[in-house]
C-alpha cells in the first residue's frame, strides 16, 4: 500500500483561519503547527485578542510572499462605544476618562466619520505589536511605560454606519494595512467629544481574501491534517487570485 503523499510533503500555500476571542495571533499559529505538523508557518497581520475573523496563515514557500499579501487593505467591523475612553483604547484596558454622551445624532457622527476618510496619520496606540529597540510596546506599555510614538500615514477607503444605539455605533471600515481600528474608534470619540473605545471587531477581509474559506479557529485541534491541507489556498491559486 503506497503512504499517502500528503503525509510526506510538506505543506505550502495559505490557510484562511476565523480566529475566536481571547485567542492571541501567536496561539493560532501554535495549534497550526501543530495540526499541520510543520515549523515553518507565520501569520499576516496580527488581530488582538479581543478580535475575532481572518487571521492569513502562510505556511512552507507560502511564508516568502508574507510582507506582499500583508501589505494589502482589509475591510473590519467594528463596534465604538461612547462615552469612556482607555489605556489601551479598547474595551480590555483600564477606564480613563468617563463623560456623559450627549443626544448625538446620525448625522453629527457620520461627519466625525468622515473626517477621517481618505489619507490621514494616525498615532500608534501604547499597546501594540510594534518595537522600540526590539522590544514591543505593548510590553513596554504593560511596565507602566510610555514611549514616543510616530505618526504612521493611513488610508479609509470607505466606512458604512450600520448602527446607531447610543453609546454603541456599528461600522464597517475599509482601510490600508497597518491601520489601527482602536485608534480610530478613539479619535472619532475625541472628535465628538465625549471619547470613546473599541468594544468589538471583527476582520472580514484582507485582499481578495474573505472569511468564506476559513476554518474556525477551534476546529484546527480536531481536524486531520490531510483535511486540513485540502482546505489550503495554494500558491498558483494566489497567483491567478493576483492576477499574476
């Protein structure tokens, strides 16, 4: 009987994960590799815990094209609540300031929203992936430290309202890579004037990938490898996908 060939070739191309909450991006990839029995994955575009969708997991020759289908835009949606802003701008730091929201209306937010549409610079929150002298702010940030930070050029391509229920506005944005949904749910409170942070996100696309293929994060403990690999978009396939 000749072994499957599935079992002795390592695998390649992208696996398309629906992370769950309360998961780091670095858990995902652990069970990943584990479930796919290789060493050689990473993943695109790091989701906080609180965030749950489309975590991109490249895997074997899948990890060279890693910075090209990070830099591409992603579409989120997302909840801001009103009136209390964060340590770390979301819905898991420490309340800092708590203001009364006042009878806001659609219009008033939109025009908040709009504000921030188009090219802009954004201040990267405290607690984020991105070092200062090697080390990650959010750890710096869990010691009690500021640090100064730069502003980093982004792009709205588009937002939707979809719901309005004071405190609580529903979103959908469509935005370049590297921006910070936590940051801009804060801004948009401050234009307001009463703050607000980020209560619930969620990522629902990043390039021409969208959550149809993926896999639930919590089914990659149970599910066999071979099934999994079969569920893998492969390297030509990204290829015609790019028009490449």
């Amino acid at each position: 009987m000749n072994p499957n060939p599935l079992d002795s070739t390592p695998p390649s191309g992208v696996l398309l994960i629906d992370k769950a909450p309360d998961m780091t991006s670095h858990d995902v990839v652990a069970i990943g590799r584990r479930a796919l029995g290789t060493k050689k994955i990473g993943h695109c575009g790091t989701l906080d815990p609180m965030a749950t969708g489309l975590l991109m997991l490249v895997v074997g020759r899948a990890t060279k094209i890693q910075d090209l289908l990070m830099s591409e835009d992603k579409q989120y949606v997302g909840t801001l609540t009103l009136g209390a802003t964060t340590n770390t701008q979301d819905k898991q730091g420490e309340i800092e300031v708590q203001k009364e929201v006042p009878n806001i209306s659609q219009q008033q937010i939109e025009e908040a929203f709009e504000d921030f549409t188009g090219d802009f610079e954004q201040l990267p929150p405290m607690v984020s992936a991105i070092k200062k002298d090697g080390v990650p702010l959010y750890k710096l940030a869990r010691k009690g430290e500021v640090v100064e930070r730069k502003l980093r050029p982004v792009r709205v391509n588009s937002f939707k309202i979809t719901r309005v229920e004071l405190p609580e506005v529903d979103f959908v944005v469509d935005c370049s890579k590297g921006f910070y949904v936590r940051t801009y749910a804060h801004d948009i409170g401050q234009k307001l004037g009463c703050g607000a942070h980020l209560s619930a996100l969620r990522r629902t696309r990043s390039g021409k990938f969208s959550l149809e293929r993926a896999v639930p994060a919590m089914e990659l403990k149970t599910i066999a490898r071979e099934d999994l690999i079969k569920k893998m978009v492969s390297l030509a396939e990204i290829s015609l996908m790019r028009g490449a």
